[in-house]
C-alpha cells in the first residue's frame, strides 16, 4: 500500500509558485494584423472606409467572444470591433475566486426547474429567461472546458462546487480569481483559430438604423485612430452589418465610487439613442472592494471570510474598531464579517437583524464621514466593548462548519486566507500590494448593473437584427447569484448566435450607406463643439457625483427627483450646446461615451423615479429611505433612524420597468414578466420536426 507523507497545515495548503503564476498572469493571445480596407464612401467631403459583414459583434469580453465563435462556426461571416480588446471587465476584473454559476455536473446533478427558480428568485426576471440559463449553463460550461478553461475538478471528473451569493445549493465554482480572463483567454484563442476580424481601437459611437421598409439595424458607424487622414477628421469607419450583436459590457462610468476598470462605457447609451428599449434600470449591485484609483477588485469571498481586523482611520490617525458599534457580540461581528464573503452584494434586507450588510452600512458611513477604512489580514477581529475577545470556538455554526471543512481554522486571518484561497494573496502582489504584511483599504463600490437592454429568448432587442449579450442585457433580475452574469453571457451569446443563424433575410434597406454615414457625421459635428462650454471632465464629475450620491445602494425619493431634472438639463445642454474637445488622442470619442453615459444616466433616474413615485421600496442592492419607512436597521447602540426604509411591495416582484427613449425624452412603462408552464412534455418525434424545420426560433406572440 502506498504511503503518504504527513503535513501541517501550512504545509499542505502551499501551491507551487508556477502553478500560482499560472492562474494569476494570464497572459493574452497576439491579434493578427487587420485586412486592408477597400471600399470607401464619400460623405460630405470625408472619406469613410467600408467594411461588410453578415454580423458584427461590438465588444471583445466573453459574452462577444462567444457569440462571434458561434457565428462562425455556423458559417457566419463575422466580425468582432472592439474599443478595447482585452481591456473591458471580463479581462481585467474579478474576485477571490471569481465565480461561474452553472448546473450541477456531478454528485446527483440539478433540477433544472430549481435552478430557475433559485435564479430569479428575486423577482423582476421573466420566467422563460432564467430556465434557459439554467439548461444553457450545462452547455456553456462542457464548452469552456472544452476550449480548455482548467476548471477544477475532483479524481471522478466531477467539477468542483462551493456557495456563492443568493445561492442556497452550491452552484458555484471557479479557476480562482481570473476566470473570466481565463475564459476570454480560450475563446480569443478559438476566435482567432477560426480567422475571425477582431478590429481593437474601433469604438462604435453610432447604431446605424434604416427606417424603411422597415426599422432594422444596418451597422455602425465606429472611429479608429488608424483611419484618421486629412479625408477623415475622426477616423470614422462604416461597419456593415445584417445582423449587430452588441456585448460591451455595462455602463461602468457611471458611479465614481466603482470597482469597473476606467473607460468601460457598455452599450446602453449607445442603445438607447438608437431607440431600443431597456428593462430593469433600477437594479445594480453593490459591494466592498478596493477602488479602481489602486487596483480594483471585489473583496468576496475568502477575503472576507478569512475574517480580517476591519477598522477605520480618523483625521488623528486614530484606529477605529467602528464595527463594534454595530454588532452586540465579537461572535456575532466576526460570524457577519465572514458571511459579507458568500453574501457580498449589499442587501436591505440583510441589514436587519444584525446581518451582513450591516458591515456594508457601516463602511459607508465611515467613508461620508471621511475616514478611510482597511482590512488587516494580519490581526483577528478585535473584540465587542464588554464582551470575550474573538475566538474560534466561539463562532455561528454555518461559520464554524465551513472553516472546518475547509482546514481552515488557524490563528491569523493571513493563514486562514492562504489556506483557503492562495491565490487570492498573489493576486494583488501583482499590483504591489501585500496583503500578508500590509492593510488594505477597500469601500463599498458599484460593481454590476442587472438590467440593461430588453431582450427575448433569443437575445434579439425591438431594433430588427440588433442582439444583446452579457452584461448589455437587462436578462437578470433584481438579484442573481454571483456568477451568474457570466453564465448567462456564454448561454445567450450561443442562441443569439443559433437564432441569426436560421434567419434568411437580409437588410434592405431604402437608405443609402452614404445617407446613413453622413446623418451620423453630421450628428459628430453637432455634437463635437470647439467653444462648448461643456468639457468630458466637467460631464464626468457631474454624472458620477449625481449618480453616486442620490442613486447609488441609498436613495430618496426627493433626491431622486431632483437628480432627473439635473440628468435632463445636462442632457439638453449637450444637444444645444455641444461637448468641447480638449485635443487630447480619442478626445471626440470620449466626448461622444460621455453624451451617451450621460444618457444612461437620465434613463436610470428616469427608472428609479418611475419606481419610487409609485411606492417601490427598497428591494436587492438599493435602499430607499423615507422618516415614514416601515423598517429600520438596528445597531447595538439603537436603531440608525437616518437610515429608517421603506420594504419592498410584493406586487412589484411580479413585472418590470422598461425605458425607452422617443425624441428627447425617457418614457417609463410596466410590462409583465413572460412566464415560463410547461403545457404538456415535450415529446421527441412530436416536437423534432420543429427543430429541424426551424419552427422553434420563431417567436412566439
């Protein structure tokens, strides 16, 4: 019989450092040269390039990627344009053990309908989206693994599983804190093994739509320095296109207190001044993490779960233990500080009875009152004033549970870190912080947006032949469990590229190329004015500060209000007044991000708004308070009556807020969630005909 060798307990949890490295640096495939351009139009003096495509992808993260690799793959003709390739939040964000949400693959696998449920359990999410994602997620997954996404597994093939946020089972799992990198790494690989066009530097800035016979995209209208001539001011460049699949991602500008990667603008404004509808505007997530002016990244996971010393710093220099304000007992603030890892976006609810995103209140507080705060991995939590110092027999049950199962129950939160997740520590050695000597600031930022543009089963938006994939989609609900996100990014970028692929028509439309690309020429130099007023830095801080600080995980209705007639003056001086270039490089782009990030503020407020004035309450990662609120979150020193809130109704779990844009103006509605009953079971030779004569993708009324 063959004989182990024993080890102790930092012993076994030592990972070689190339293995570390490899899950840490992931390193980017070289793209290849682009083809050289050889159709031009001619618009009032500007010669335009001309690039055509079947289908165009806007946006290089995972979601973009696996629709172009789709497409081709079904002999598509593709192209991939991207203002950043590598660059957006699937590349360059993450957390301790970033995380994929799919369907159980091993033990007794999962109950599909369960999952559905489990995935829209917070309400707002039409029905028939969250079982697709559900039976999609086991495909995704087969497929990544497929690419070479190394997945961790046990010795029986059985993929290795763990809790995650709104996730009562244990869906999640994870490469560690670059899985998404990891997956853009794979699937960049198979896109340029099948030779698709991956423009980099190409921002689209203009949805080109042809109204007749019909409303039905056309293309994009993209600027690139590589096009800029003494015939091209902006480098513009026409791209072509039956069907546009847009996939950049949300609007990461919005908030200045964020963990997004700078310059991450997403497709929503860009949508809605093409007029296509969005849903679920109200619903962004917040959460703990370090700021995006150091390296930033959510502190999930075993970050908080190892249970580090959380303090703050006065204007003396004082530590601050502010927590045990908070919290009645050190078992109780230790317990809640290691659930703020599986419980990581901010809750209302969770703020009563001394729950988890108490912490998250707490934290806030100390950043408005203008003290930094820190986590020290090298002290445990410091004790409740009159109570025992922290100890680990002295733990909740589900915490102690989970620290033994993990060996994890050692002296210093550094250790239980490194047991539980090394490369969580290695991970920020990258960026030069070491967690394992120094503290780490962190506050609480805004990390997703759950809504985003409307789309059906198949990803297609009201504009004929313009999809949405990934975070661009409003397909999530007012909650989700972590991982999700990029779950549903893998399943609705394959139907999207499925749906396009049965379709066989092709846009005709009465507009001409050189008529489209001149409106949208004209509407740059409307836009773009040498003497505005106006400046990208001046917008920016107005956007971020309003939408921070009246829209943000607390509102009120009054602030709400007052910001929307803000969000609109802004927006109708840009229209008459223009943004003024500061001749810096990608200055008309930016200028142009910020006309469109200054809309999907406008359309976010309008949503809220419409919300709040008709009795919404506080519901997923926003609070609304009101002094005639029903709840109020206690402390050990009394109840936070600044903070008394209004508790969700019921009756709005049941449908969704859509906005659209008609001129000017934001028009709020409700619509009902599309439901998801069975009738009778699919039957294989009663319902394979259907497949095959390609009844299934059309929609139904």
């Amino acid at each position: 019989m063959t004989t182990h060798p024993s080890f102790s307990a930092a012993e076994e949890s030592a990972v070689p450092q190339d293995i570390l490295d490899r899950l840490t640096d992931v390193d980017m495939p070289r793209l290849p040269g682009e083809r050289p351009v050889h159709e031009f139009v001619s618009c009032g003096g500007a010669k335009v390039p001309v690039r055509r495509y079947r289908a165009l992808v806007i946006g290089s993260g995972a979601a973009g990627l696996r629709a172009a690799v789709e497409l081709k793959r079904r002999g598509i003709d593709v192209a991939i344009a991207t203002q950043s390739a590598f660059g957006g939040t699937s590349a360059c964000s993450g957390s301790d053990k970033q995380t994929l949400h799919t369907a159980n693959s091993a033990d007794r696998g999962d109950d599909f309908h369960a999952m559905a449920q489990a995935i829209r359990a917070g309400g707002a999410m039409d029905e028939d989206s969250a079982y697709i994602e559900a039976v999609g997620s086991g495909r995704a997954l087969s497929s990544l693994q497929f690419l070479g996404l190394p997945l961790p597994q046990d010795r029986l093939g059985g993929v290795l599983r763990y809790q995650t946020d709104h996730d009562e089972v244990g869906r999640a799992t994870s490469c560690g804190p670059r899985t998404s990198r990891l997956m853009v790494q794979v699937l960049a690989k198979e896109a340029i093994r099948l030779e698709i066009p991956i423009f980099n530097h190409t921002t689209a800035v203009r949805i080109l739509v042809s109204e007749q016979p019909e409303r039905r995209v056309t293309g994009v209208l993209a600027l690139s320095q590589k096009h800029r001539s003494d015939t091209n001011e902006f480098g513009a460049v026409a791209l072509t296109c039956d069907y546009l699949v847009l996939a950049a991602g949300g609007p990461g500008e919005l908030y200045r207190d964020s963990v997004y990667p700078r310059n991450c603008f997403g497709s929503l404004g860009l949508g809605l001044e093409a007029g296509i509808e969005a849903v679920n505007l109200t619903e962004s997530q917040f959460g703990i993490g370090t700021s995006r002016d150091g390296f930033p990244w959510n502190l999930s996971g075993t970050y908080a779960q190892c249970m580090p010393f959380v303090y703050s710093i006065d204007e003396e220099g004082r530590e601050l233990n502010f927590l045990a304000d908070y919290y009645r007992t050190t078992q109780e603030l230790a317990s809640n500080t290691f659930r703020k890892g599986y419980q990581w976006p901010f809750h209302a609810t969770r703020m009563l009875k001394f729950g988890s995103s108490l912490l998250d209140l707490a934290v806030l507080r100390e950043m408005r009152a203008g003290r930094k705060v820190y986590m020290d991995f090298n002290r445990n939590p410091l004790s409740v004033p009159g109570d025992s110092e922290f100890d680990l027999t002295r733990l909740d049950p589900d915490v102690r549970s989970y620290l033994e199962k993990s060996g994890a129950l050692l002296a210093k939160p550094i250790d239980r870190l490194r047991k539980m997740n090394p490369l969580s520590i290695e991970l920020y050695k990258r960026y030069k912080y070491n967690i394992a000597e120094e503290p780490l600031e962190f506050a609480m930022l805004n990390q997703h947006m759950n809504g985003g543009l409307a789309v059906d089963i198949w990803g297609q938006t009201n504009l004929n032949g313009c999809y949405a994939i990934g975070e661009a989609a409003g397909t999530h609900g007012v909650t989700r469990p972590g991982g999700a996100a990029l779950s549903a990014g893998q399943v609705f970028g394959t139907r999207c590229a499925e749906h396009i692929a049965s379709r066989y028509d092709q846009a005709s439309a009465s507009d001409s190329m050189e008529h489209l690309v001149g409106e949208a020429l004209n509407d740059i130099h409307s836009i773009v004015q040498a003497d505005s007023p106006l400046s990208v830095s001046s917008i920016r801080a107005e956007v971020q500060a309003r939408m921070s600080d009246h829209a943000g995980l607390l509102c009120r209705a009054s602030e709400i209000s007052a910001a929307l007639t803000q969000a609109r003056a802004l927006n109708e001086a840009i229209r008459s007044k223009g943004i003024a270039r500061d001749g810096k490089p990608f200055d008309v782009v930016h200028a142009l991000q910020w006309r469109h990030n200054a809309l999907a503020s406008e359309a976010v407020l309008a949503a809220l708004h419409f919300y709040v004035g008709r009795g919404g309450g506080s519901r997923g990662a926003r609070m609304v308070c009101d002094q005639e609120g029903d709840q109020v979150p206690l402390t050990r020193n009394g109840p936070l009556e600044e903070f008394r809130f209004i508790s969700e109704r019921t009756q709005d779990r049941e449908e969704q807020i859509r906005v659209e844009m008609l001129g000017s103006r934001f028009v709020t509605r409700t619509s009902a969630l599309r439901r998801f009953e069975i009738q009778e079971r699919p039957f294989f030779e009663r319902n394979w005909p259907d497949y095959l004569t390609g009844r299934i993708y059309q929609v139904q009324a």
